[in-house]
C-alpha cells in the first residue's frame, strides 16, 4: 500500500526490529503484508488473546504457523477474560501493558498499530459526544508516545473499504472477531447502528467529514502545544503545587495551558470550574480559589497554580488513560 511506504520511507530507519501489534484482523493482516511488501525484514508480531471466545484458542494457534512461515518472530499471551462495564477500555489497556513488557526486552524502533482512517472518525464522533475541548477531539496522529514506546501508524491515510480491497487483491483472509459487530461494545455500535442511521439520514458518509475533524483537531492540539511550550517549560513546582505563568497568551491558549498541566498533574477541571477560573487568569485577579476534587486550583494575578491536598487513584488512573489517549 502507497501509504506504508511513504510512512516507512519517512520515519523507519531500516536497521531496527520493528513490533507490530497483531490480531490476524483485516486491519492488521494488510498492515503485516503491506509491511513485508516493503522490504521490512526485522519484523515481531506480538498477539493478544483476551479469552473472550473459545475459538480464539485456535486463532492464535494459526497465527503462530502464520508468523512462522512468513519468518516473523510471533509473541503472545492469552488473558483471563475480563469483567466490569467497560470491557473495551480495560481490553485496551492490558493490550498496552503487554506491549511494553516486550519493548522492555527489545530495541524497538516503534510499535505499529493498524488503525485506519475510519477508525479517526470513530473516535472523534465520540469525543464529540463526550463534549471533549477542541484540540483533544483528534482520535490519533501517525506518530505518537506513549511512556517510552513510539506509536506508528501507517494506515491512517487509508480508509476501511481500501483495506478490504488490499485484502482482496493479495487474496487474504483475515480473522473477523465476532465481537466486532456485537452492538453491546460502543466501537461495534457505532459501526453496524449509528452510522448507517446518520449517513441514510443525511444522504452521504460522514465517516469522511469526522476523520478530517480529527485531523483540524490534531493540528490545533499541535498548534496549541508549541504556544504554551515556554509556560509549561518554565512551570514552577513545589511539595504538592505546581504553578505556571499565563501573562501573554491569549484565552483559547491558556486553556490549553490548564488542561494540559491539569492532565500532566493527573488532575481534572470540570467545566464550571475551567471558564471562571479563565475569566479570573485574564482579569488578573489578585487571589480566586476553586475546589477540585485533589486540592485546588488558584488564579493569582495571572498565574495558575495547582494545590494539591491527595490525589485519589482512581482520579490518577482516569486522568492518565486521558492523557494517553488525546
């Protein structure tokens, strides 16, 4: 596929192994033979078998003969299928964990992941229900981090239906995970309800329309980033306060700033708290208060600072998985 290889040409330094994080799905299935297709040699799959169905047994079994023809060094664990609401959150989750065990035993130059160009509409139709602030309505870019792991993205510029045809003109065949489609998770949902629900509404896909919307979101995100680096670079911290500078940004950047140093802090500002709290940071208030759930957050003649009494852990771990994912 021609976005494969430009993204490789432009990012992969051809000496390093490579991790690809591999279901045997249609998505990763093209990005693994995309990736053969262009020479990459150092290539390790690493599977995760969540045990939610019995025949996933076998799938990882196929897997590994699969891996082993191809000459790819296959990885894998099979979990405890977990329980609890948000199966899909904690499933995401523990497939991270896993990647990083393996980073820690090998010099990868970055772990692949094969999401497509839908999946950034998913996403984005979703923050945008969720009422996520503008520059974090982007699902994810080409090149992100994550602790100390490199995340590529290869197939972003390539839509479902392109994935399917590379498929079909290798003649492929992918593992289609029932679950997929099961409307009980939100991502399968989206997929086989509401968006066909939306595009007979309004004539047309929207898919499209939503995965340029996470792409204006990434490059504000950016934008914004690159403005508040000298504020968040000279941010000042003590024993449970953390305080940054706001003088000469203008509103939409000093947002940016609290949200920012809130998620690297672990915190989180409701919304009745950000926009007075604002409101108090431009009129350069001489002291104004407001309770978090941690402490405080206070605006002093400009500069923001954080006051933090205890931070629960289930905050921490809330505001981290935020973190992650924007």
């Amino acid at each position: 596929m021609q976005c494969v290889q430009e993204f490789l040409h432009s990012h992969y330094d051809r000496k390093s192994p490579l991790l690809l994080g591999y279901s045997g799905g249609p998505d990763s299935k093209a990005l693994l033979y995309a990736l053969l297709e262009c020479g990459v040699k150092n290539l390790h799959l690493a599977h995760v078998d969540h045990g939610w169905r019995e025949s996933s047994r076998k799938e990882a079994e196929d897997l590994l003969k699969e891996s082993e023809r191809l000459k790819c060094e296959f990885h894998s664990v099979r979990l405890a299928p977990g329980t609890g609401k948000n199966r899909e959150e904690a499933a995401r989750e523990e497939r991270f964990c896993y990647f990083q065990s393996l980073f820690s035993e090998q010099p990868y130059q970055a772990l692949l992941l094969a999401h497509q160009r839908d999946d950034l509409g998913e996403t984005a139709f979703k923050r945008v229900l969720e009422g996520a602030h503008l520059p974090f309505l982007n699902g994810m870019g080409p090149v992100s981090q994550r602790g100390e792991m490199t995340l590529w993205r290869p197939l972003l510029a390539a839509s479902r239906k392109q994935v399917l045809q590379f498929l079909e003109r290798k003649g492929l065949h992918p593992i289609f995970d029932p679950t997929n489609a099961d409307p009980a998770f939100l991502r399968a949902r989206m997929r086989v309800e509401i968006f066909p629900f939306l595009n007979r509404s309004f004539g047309k896909r929207i898919e499209e329309n939503l995965a340029l919307l996470s792409e204006r979101g990434l490059e504000l995100r950016e934008y914004l980033d690159r403005k508040i680096q000298g504020a968040i670079a000279g941010r000042e911290r003590e024993e449970g306060m953390v305080a940054a500078e706001t003088q000469g940004l203008e509103r939409i950047e000093k947002r940016h700033l609290v949200l920012t140093l809130a998620q690297l802090e672990s915190l989180s500002i409701p919304r009745t708290v950000l926009e007075p709290l604002l409101d108090s940071l431009e009129s350069l208030y001489p002291e104004r208060r407001f309770k978090i759930r941690a402490g405080w957050v206070v605006a002093r003649r400009g500069k923001v600072l954080f006051q933090v009494s205890q931070i629960p852990k289930e905050a921490r771990k809330k505001s981290f998985l935020a973190l992650q994912k924007a």
